[in-house]
C-alpha cells in the first residue's frame, strides 16, 4: 500500500466515523501537504515514514506557517 492509498484509506474511515466535514476538509488538505512533500523525498510507503522523517516534516511545514 502506498502512502497516498493509505491516507484515502485513513480519509474513507474518518467520514464513516462520522467526523465532521470541516474536520474531513482540513484532515485531507494536512495529508495532501504531507504527502506532495513525502513524495518529493521519494517516501513513497508507509513503512518508510519514522519519527525522524516526521520530525523533519514538522521542521518544514513550521517553517512555511512562520515564513
């Protein structure tokens, strides 16, 4: 499974949870941001995402919010 599959799949299971819409928007537009960076890191599996990896991603998406 891909990462991308894996977030749809992650997605699909939050809606039949029934969280909220703008809770369902704001989820999918982190996991998209998170997943065109994953894939400039050609981290293109879930196993391949370690906390180190989603240290460095933080480190980034502060850096774009604080500019």
């Amino acid at each position: 499974m891909t990462i991308t599959a894996a977030v749809q799949e992650h997605l699909a299971w939050l809606a039949g949870a029934g969280y909220a819409p703008d809770t369902l928007r704001n989820r999918r537009a982190y996991l998209r941001a998170f997943v065109v960076w994953a894939d400039g890191q050609s981290l293109g599996q879930p196993s391949q995402i370690t906390p180190s990896v989603l240290e460095c991603y933080r480190a980034v998406a502060a850096t774009r919010r604080h500019g």
